[in-house]
C-alpha cells in the first residue's frame, strides 16, 4: 500500500460521518494508523461534519415548533366555527385555568403527554450519549453501522442489562435503522448490533429524559 | 453562491511520509533489536491512541496501548506474522479486535453486574465526561453560529447533506448546482467554522448565543 495516500478530504469527511464505503476505509483507516498530519485532518473533519448535523437538527426542530404553535393559534376558533372573540383576553384567561385543571388531572390519571414519536442517530464512540424525550415510537439510526451483511440482530437493554427490545435489521448505506415501537421509560440504554456468527459488531448508547 | 471557483487548498498540505520498510523492521524486531521495537512504537502510537480513545473512551488508554504493542511484537517474534509487508493491516486488525474485545468485556460486565443488584449499581462505561460535553456544546455553538450566516438554500443544501444523508450527485442535481458550487458551499462554511473555532481558543469574545 502507498504510505503516502493520504485522504481526499470528501473521504475524510465520509469517514468521520461514517459513511465510507468498506472498501475504501481499510486503505484509510491502515494510513490514518502511520499519519499524524491526516488525523489532526480528521479531527477538524469530525468537528465540523458532527457539529453541522447536530446543529441542522436542533435547527429544524425548533421552527417545525414554532410553526404548529401559531398556525394552531390563527386557525383554531374559525375551525371549530367558534365566535373570535373566545379568543379575547378574558375569555382566554377561562380557558387557560381551564387547560391547567385538566393538565393536573390528566398528570394526576397518569396520562402524562408523550411524544408520538422521537429520533436519534448513534455513533458507537464513547463519551456523550446522545439523549431523547420520552416518545411512544423511538427511531434509531445506528450511523456507523456496517454498510453491506446481514441481517444483524439487535437487542436494546436498559442499564441494567434487561432487554427491553429485540429484532433484526439490514445494513443500508446511510446507517442501520430500527424503530423501537414502545416507550421506554427515563434512563440509559445499549443498543448491541451482533453479525450472523452472534459476534457483537458494535455497542451505542443513548438516553431518555424529560 | 456566486462563484465556481474553488479555494485551491481546502486543508494544509500534508506531509510525504518517510516510506518504511516494513519487512525489515519486522526482521529487526524478531531478531529482538531494541531500536526497532522504539522505531515500531514511535510510528504507530499515535495512531493506536487515536482509534482506541475514538472508540473506547479515555478510560485506561495507556494499558490498552500496551497490549496493542504487546500482541504485535509477541506476533513478530513469534513468527507469526506471515506478510511482514502488510504490517500496517496487521496492527489495524490488532487494534479492531482490541476495541471489538473490549466492548464485548464491557458488555459481559454489565450483564454479570446487574444480576447481582439490579437497583443499586448504575453500570454505564458511557459516564459523561464534563470536558467533552462541554466541547460538543461548543462545536453545536460554532456551527449554528455557522448556519445563521448562510442563505436559506445554502442551508437546505447542507441539511440534505449532513442530516438527510443524500449525495453530493443526487443534491447537485436536485438543486441545478455544479460539483464545484457544492464543495464551495461546503469548504466556505468549513473555513467560517474553523475561523470562529480559532478565534474562541484564542480567547477573543465571540457570541454564540446571537445570530451575526
């Protein structure tokens, strides 16, 4: 091998995002072992390419947010064929005790507000773990995942190893994909991905929280 | 996007290798030569470092260091090593069967330890490391700051990108851009990024709170 490939920066980029082919990333992980000067690449790479996602993210949670509050503000009495003066301060005092009752009678009942659904995309690096609200549904992107084989078995445990979900996924070239089809109460969880041999491939780790 | 051109280096340059012999090196240290041993270890610690603390945390990186090097030299003097001039594959599948084995301990661990007490003992190896996080924080301050100095499709362009995961082909052709419009996009937010990242270490005020 030429000791001296040192990678494009699309490859870099590939790489740290975890989408790199197979075949690609033996070449560059074997120079990436010998190359200071290609780590401190993949590194800012890594930085950037992960503080990019994280950020678009976070950025298109927020306004789908916004937008729903105030299109359910302009529209809701004329839906509903309701005079607009419901909507008056007064009357919009009433009705906010009113929402506060049945907030606390509802949290009271146990029919707490959860989210329908929730996404998370896993890295197996350790250090932070990336965290979710508690949803009915959890959607799971195992980034790193292989891209080619399987299927893989899955198995989801909570802290303390009980398994809270099981299933089997194939590798996709964007990332394994689950979707959990139960609420998982607040805590830590491992995802574990085992090949067809029942060899643990890789582990990751999130976490539910209000 | 008004230009096509594109910077003409992205990153600095890097370095032409010293191109080693690897089958040499590997009949010096099986002939027990101390400065081959020094030789193996200064090229390949840096990088074993590297992928074991991407992969596993700081946690006793040194030690799991030392084994990588252990294996690797046991195996040479052993003569196991049956293409010294894939040297470099060996290590890293040295280093992948370390990382898989220590999870896989981690893993068993956690296992053994919950049927003893499954109430008292927390038995995460992915404990929050605050200097990490803080720095996560940082890097998701960095590029927001990033993104509010962006047009709206430029920003649609790297969400396709970075979060939707498409490619570059089917982005370009979606949105009537050239290859080069693409990566000029890219290597401009990369450069902006790594400008206020620099300008944070050196300690001058930058607010990554408000928009620009």
């Amino acid at each position: 091998m030429d000791l001296n490939f040192h990678g494009t920066e699309d490859q870099l980029e590939q790489y740290a995002l975890g989408r790199l082919a197979e075949s690609d990333m033996t070449v560059l992980e074997e120079h990436l072992l010998v190359c200071a000067v290609c780590l401190e690449r993949l590194d800012q790479m890594q930085d950037f390419s992960v503080g990019m996602r994280e950020a678009l993210i976070a950025d298109g949670v927020a306004p789908a947010r916004e937008n729903t509050v105030q299109r359910n503000t302009l529209s809701w009495w004329s839906r509903f064929g309701l005079p607009e003066w419901l909507g008056k301060p007064g009357f919009a005092l009433v009705l906010a005790g009113a929402a506060v009752v049945l907030a606390v009678g509802l949290s009271v009942t146990g029919n707490t507000n959860i989210a329908p659904t929730a996404s998370l995309q896993l890295t197996a690096m350790r250090g932070t773990m990336p965290y979710s609200l508690p949803a009915k549904e959890i959607h799971l992107t195992l980034i790193d995942a292989p891209q080619t084989g399987g299927p893989f078995r899955v198995e989801v445990v909570d802290s303390t190893g009980k398994s809270q979900w099981a299933g089997s996924i194939l590798a996709t070239a964007g990332g394994a994909q689950l979707d959990i089809r139960k609420t998982l109460s607040q805590g830590d969880y491992f995802v574990r991905l085992y090949n067809s041999e029942g060899a643990l491939v890789h582990e990751y780790g999130f976490r539910v929280r209000s | 996007m008004a230009s096509d051109a594109v910077p003409e280096s992205e990153a600095p340059r890097p370095e032409v290798l010293q191109v080693t012999d690897w089958a040499k090196l590997v009949q010096r240290i099986h002939a027990g030569e101390p400065a081959a041993m020094e030789e193996l270890y200064a090229i390949f610690a840096k990088g074993i470092r590297y992928f074991l603390l991407r992969n596993l945390g700081p946690e006793e990186l040194d030690d799991k260091v030392h084994d990588c090097f252990l294996i690797v030299t046991q195996a040479i003097r052993n003569g196991e090593l049956r293409e010294p001039d894939r040297l470099m594959g060996y290590v890293r599948t040295v280093v992948k069967r370390q990382i898989a084995g220590s999870i896989d301990s981690a893993v068993q661990q956690r296992r053994t330890r919950a049927e003893f007490d499954d109430t008292l003992l927390t038995v995460s190896d992915w404990r929050e490391d605050p200097e990490r996080t803080v720095m996560a924080r940082q890097r998701a301050d960095i590029a927001r700051k990033v993104l509010s100095s962006v047009s709206r499709r430029d920003r649609e362009i790297l969400n396709r990108f970075y979060v939707q995961e498409q490619t570059q082909e089917q982005i370009c052709a979606d949105m009537g851009l050239s290859y080069n419009q693409f990566r000029l996009l890219k290597s401009r937010a990369k450069a902006r990024f790594g400008e206020i990242g620099k300008r944070l270490a050196a300690g001058v005020g930058v607010n990554l709170r408000k928009p620009a």
